[in-house]
C-alpha cells in the first residue's frame, strides 16, 4: 500500500482534505471471513441460511410510537417508500449507543438521507440490564428510549433550521419501536440472529488484585477504523497491568515505565492539550503496549481520530472507556492497588438490515465509525436501485434484452463467445445500446465477495473489427449489491460482425477472487416514458454532466484516438496529434472517452490527486478534471448515483475520475461544431493531461483510457 493511500485514509477520518507529515502501515480494508469454497468444477458450496439476501420478505407488524404499523410492500408503494432501513441500538454497544449520544452523527443522517427513505429503530433487552425483568418493565425501558430517541431528532432538526414541513416529512418516515427487538414475533429477531447478519460487542474486562473471579466488564468504543487496529489484532485476550499517566500531553508525568503494560489516559477534552494520536505516542514512549483512554464525565464516547498535523498511526492500539468505571481505576491505581485489563469482544445478533423497494432482505455492510451517516448513504443507494428498476420496466416491450454473461464464475477473466450476435445495423437501428452490468459474488452474503478494489474492463472482438474495450467498472470492496447501466449507443459500429460472431472478456481482478458477472445487452426501440434517459442523465447528482440528446442519427463508424499510459516525463510526447477526416455522410460526431487514474510511486499520485485531461480539436478546447479525487467524501457523495455503500475498505474518498463499486462514466462530447465535416478537410486532435495542474513527470501512476470518435449519419 502506498503512502499516499495511507493518506487519505487518515484524511478520511477527520473528514478533510490534507497532506500528512507521516503515515506509517494501515490496514485499507475489513476483513470478513469467507463462509465460502469453489470447487475444482467452478461450483460454490456455502454455509446454508435461513434468510438470504435478495429474498423476499412476508408483512410484520411493530408497535411503535405513532401506534402499530404493519410494513409491507403496499405501505411502501403507497408511502413511495424506496428502501427501509432497520437499525437496532444495543445498550451494551458503545458503538450503537455512541451514533445517538453525538449530535453530529444524528445530523448526518438528517442531512444524507433521501427523502424516499424510512427507518424503523429499535432497542434491545440490554437497556433493562436485568433478563428476568418483566416483558411490561422491559418494554417500558424501550418505550423510554424510544421516546428520547425521538427527541434527540426533534432537537437536531430544530438546530438544523429545518423548515416546519421538512420536519414533518422526516417524522412520517420515522417508526421508533416501543418494544425490544427480542419481543418482536416478527422474523426481523431471526434474520438479525443469523451468522451472516450478527454483529459484535466490544468490552474491556478489569480486575483490581489478581483474582480472576472478580473481574468486571465494562463497554469501549474503539478508534475509527482504518487509523488503528482493534485491541484484540494486536493484544489479544491476555490480562496486562495497567500504568497511569494523565493526560500524556507531556513528558513529565510520562516517566513511569510503561513497558508490556496498558496507559490509562485521561481524555481531558476541554484542555485539549494533545490530540489522541499524541496520547497515543506518548504512552508508546513509556513502552506501554496500548492506551485506554477515559472518557471526561457528562461527554458522549466518541471515535477516536487523528488531528490534521498527526495523521499516522502511533504504532500502538486505544480505545476509549467512559467516565465512571474509569474513574474507578484511576482511584485504584493511585490508592496503590495494581489494576489489569484485557479485551473481549463477543458476537450478538445483527445491528442493521435493509429491505429494499422489491422487498427484499438485504445486508446493510460495514459502518466505518459510529455514525448514521452510513445508514443515509445505504439508503441513496437504493433509491438509485429503485430508479434504475423503474427505468428497466417502463421499456417492457420497446426493450430487447441480449445475454452475454449469465452468472458465470469470474475467476481472473471471464470469456464468452456469442454465436448470434445482433447484426450491426440492427443495432445502429435503435435508440439506446445498454450494458446493463450486474457484479454479483458467489453467494448472496457479503462474506463469499473479494476483498480488494480491481478495475474490471470488458473488451470485445467481433470479426469486422481488432479487439476494443468499451467499458470499465470498479468492483466494490468485499460487496455484491453493484449493478449498473452504461450507454454505449456511440459504440455500435465496434459491434460489427459479418457471422454473428464477438467475443466478450472481462478481465481485471486476480486469479481466486471470483466474483459472478451477469452482463446483458439492451436494445432499446424506444423510451417514450423517458424513464431511462432521465436515470442516464444522473438526475440525483449535479456534479455529473448530462449525456448528449438522444437523435434519430444512426452510429456507423468509429476511430480510436488516444489510449491512457503511464504517467511519466514521457506521458505528453507519447500522445502526438492524431490528423483525420470526417467520413462521408456524417452528421453529428461524438468524442466518447473513458479514463480513470491509478497508482502512482514517487508522488502516490494517480489515484488521489487531480488529474486534468484536455483534448483539442482544431483549436477547440474540451478539459475535463476530476477535483473530487483526495476529497474525503468524494465517493460517499456518489451513492446517489450508483456508488455501492458500506464496503468493507476505504471506499468513502474520492478517487481520480472512479469509484469503488462504480462503473467508470463515459464523457461524452458534441465536438460536430468543431470539426470541418467536409470529407476533403483534415482535422487535427491533440491530448494533453496534467497532474495537479502540472505536466506529469517522474513516475505518478498510470491512466486507463480509451478514447474514440463516434460518426453519426
């Protein structure tokens, strides 16, 4: 991993944009144990589940605040409901519990949620404390915290300045149980139960003496994740004495030895003296093998982070306590009485689930840091998903549906050979050519999905024309929900075949990451609804550029300009202009390019900095940069239009002109007003790229690009 990766990584956890001073190793993904094997046959055996993503789910009843509700497809089609998002808080979760106590984690799901999303939350049995409570006592307790749950929102919109009628909207689609999730004769307790769907509880135990049998478990909240690894990846579950060292913002009370043991730090917020990363540091110059940090009395837990100065990892583990029992062993330990910690973490039933607007189970992912912004952009996604379905029906019979991979294993490559190809002409005949790209992993559960970001390009190679790729996506981190539309209508004449015979590869990812393709060629006769050209066009994200109208212009020849390369002092000069005349007949001509940076080894640059690419045609200038790449939130912004959420890796920052869990968006281009269409005149194309406004130099990554001019008659 390169330190530029490293990063933003860190950026990511403070929510900017920054170049640290030092970053040292970090893990860029989690890791989710595969429940999964292929057979030397290419078949997938898994472990068997009850509930599997992608089924459909029966109607349930909750009683809830505003009175009983029962959920079901016609409650969500009525209420143009396109996803519902289940959220269980476990009082003995520092992690659920935290997403609540911090006004900036409710306000993120106020500001990142769709208007089409509603959310059912729940508490569990825990909030009593005490299992042999009454079923009227614990629902009681949930009732309680339902009602402060509410509240909290309540206050938040209000400090939000949100209109009265905004306010009112949020409040319809949001259902707050009063009764545990353990009480609910539903099958939401089971699914939340099943393996694939069950979460975990992080504690510290402490014991004062060395007496096993009285230690005490008290709940953590461990550092954002990918900053720090977990106590137990470094530590394990062995007892370790602890050491007291104050604040360890200086040197002075930091000269006890701390070697082999745990740092007990205050977290002393209201001086803020250090940040955590130098807590951290300083406790490591003890010797000490990890911090505790206490947390200040009457202040929620919350994530530890890293400050813009000292994004690197201090080479040490941490997590955070609360107040109370943390106060209890800094008393212990200045009374003189030896103190030793060690960490548990336990699996419990499920925190999250989604139904989407099929009514479908599906797994919510991975929630980076405590925040319900998670749950916000899970929802974005499906309300593409339901905008996409809505498009793809409304076709019916003006669409003609093409297999060409059909849930076949995609070990390495993937490679078929259609037979009975459409003819050209056929398909030039039509209004849209679609791939209609489905990534599926071996089985329906996040676990059987690879773990790492690859680009995945389809190249084709039909008799009439040499190979060409015409289309790039980027698989997601450890998920298997993507599924995407490219019009690839300026492309046609690449489909050419004089037998009826192409052949397709997908190729990209590494030899034993399988992941299972389903791609479909869509031949649109006609979008009278104009539901597909208003989802081609992106209307959920100004920052995406419309693709050109729609005409009655047929594609019928293509040229292939520019391909990408690395970027290096060479970069420029192995781009020359390219001379070429307009073919006859031409009406209309279309600059249809694909590029996505990666990479990079002296200034790990490719894949985070700003990469600008400018092609010329006589003299007229067409640049498009990709300012989003280093930004923290640069693809987590993208869920509306298709980016997969809650990957298991850092798949939130922007990255240069793609995404993780994203096709690679054609620009496409109008470039007819600045070409001499007569077939006698020549015409002259350049390419330029910089890299942070500068001409590339060295060795800063590679750019995978294919650049072509579409002819229309």
């Amino acid at each position: 991993m390169n330190l530029l990766r490293l990063t933003l990584i860190v950026c990511l956890l403070i929510g900017i944009q920054c170049i640290p001073r030092l970053v040292t190793t970090s893990p860029t993904r989690q890791v989710v144990p595969h429940r999964w094997t292929v057979g030397s046959n290419n078949t997938v055996t898994s472990v068997s589940s009850s509930y599997t993503p992608g089924q459909l789910l029966t109607n349930f009843t909750v009683r809830t605040l505003r009175g009983t509700v029962v959920f079901s497809p016609q409650w969500m089609s009525a209420s143009s409901i396109t996803s519902l998002q289940v959220h269980v808080t476990n009082s003995r979760s520092a992690f659920t519990v935290a997403m609540w106590e911090n006004a900036e984690y409710v306000d993120q799901l106020l500001i990142t949620s769709p208007l089409s999303a509603s959310f059912l939350f729940f508490s569990t049995e825990g909030a009593v404390r005490n299992s042999s409570s009454s079923s009227a006592v614990r629902s009681s307790a949930a009732e309680a915290f339902a009602r402060g749950c509410r509240r909290i929102v309540e206050a938040r919109m209000e400090a939000l300045r949100f209109p009265v009628a905004l306010r009112e909207s949020w409040l319809a689609r949001l259902f707050f149980a009063v009764d545990p999730i353990e009480a609910q004769g539903s099958f939401l307790p089971q699914i939340l139960a099943e393996n694939e769907f069950r979460s975990s509880l992080q504690h510290i135990l402490y014991k004062i003496g060395t007496d096993d049998q009285d230690s005490t478990v008290i709940e953590r909240l461990d550092p954002r994740w990918p900053w720090l690894p977990s106590p137990e990846a470094v530590l394990g579950s062995t007892w370790y004495p602890v050491v007291y060292v104050g604040d360890a913002c200086t040197r002075s009370p930091l000269t006890l030895n701390g070697t082999g043991r745990l740092a007990l730090i205050d977290r002393s917020s209201s001086t803020k003296l250090c940040n955590y990363a130098e807590k951290l540091l300083n406790a490591a110059r003890t010797g000490a093998v990890g911090g505790v940090v206490v947390n200040d009395i009457d202040t929620p837990l919350v994530d530890m982070n890293c400050d813009t100065t000292f994004c690197f990892s201090p080479n040490i583990t941490g997590t955070m306590i609360r107040a109370t029992p943390g106060q209890h062993l800094v008393n212990a330990i200045r009374s003189g009485q030896s103190v030793y910690i060690k960490f548990q973490t336990s699996s419990v039933p499920g925190f999250d689930l989604t139904i989407d607007s099929n009514w479908a189970l599906q797994q919510a992912g991975f929630l980076m840091y405590p925040s319900f912004a998670f749950l916000g952009w899970n929802a974005q996604f499906y309300r593409f998903a339901a905008a996409r379905d809505r498009a793809l029906n409304s076709l019916a019979s003006n669409m003609t549906t093409f297999p060409i991979f059909t849930d076949q294993l995609m070990n390495g490559t993937a490679t078929v050979t259609v037979e009975s190809m459409p003819s050209v002409q056929k398909l030039s005949q039509q209004e849209r050519i679609v791939l209609d790209l489905a990534l599926r992993c071996p089985t329906a559960f996040d676990s059987s999905c690879p773990a790492w970001d690859r680009t995945i390009q389809l190249a084709v190679t039909c008799t009439d024309n040499e190979t060409s790729t015409i289309a790039h996506w980027i698989n997601p981190f450890g998920r298997g929900i993507g599924r995407w539309l490219t019009d690839i209508t300026a492309l046609v004449p690449l489909l050419a075949t004089t037998d009826g015979r192409c052949t397709f590869e997908l190729s990209g990812v590494m030899v034993n990451e399988v992941w299972m393709p389903k791609l479909n060629l869509l031949m649109v006769t006609s979008d009278s609804s104009g539901e597909l050209d208003s989802f081609l066009s992106n209307p959920f994200s100004t920052s995406i550029e419309p693709s050109p109208s729609t005409t009655s212009a047929e594609p019928f020849q293509t040229l292939l300009l520019f391909v990408g390369g690395h970027l290096n002092d060479n970069y420029t000069s192995s781009h020359p202009p390219v001379n070429f005349n307009v073919p006859l007949g031409t009406t209309r001509v279309e600059m249809y390019a694909i590029i996505d940076g990666h990479g990079g080894a002296d200034h790990n640059c490719a894949e985070f900095c700003e990469t600008s690419h400018t092609f010329t045609f006589n003299g007229h200038t067409n640049r498009r940069s990709f300012s989003d790449a280093g930004s923290a939130f640069g693809c987590a912004n993208r869920t509306p239009i298709g980016v997969v959420p809650n990957q298991y890796g850092t798949w939130l920052y922007g990255r240069d002109g793609w995404c993780d869990g994203l096709e690679v968006i054609p620009w496409r281009q109008d470039i007819t007003s600045q070409l001499f269409l007569q077939a006698n005149r020549t015409n002259t194309a350049s390419y330029t790229a910089l890299v942070v406004g500068k001409p590339p130099t060295g060795n800063e990554g590679y750019i995978v690009m294919q650049t072509y001019l579409s002819f229309f008659r």
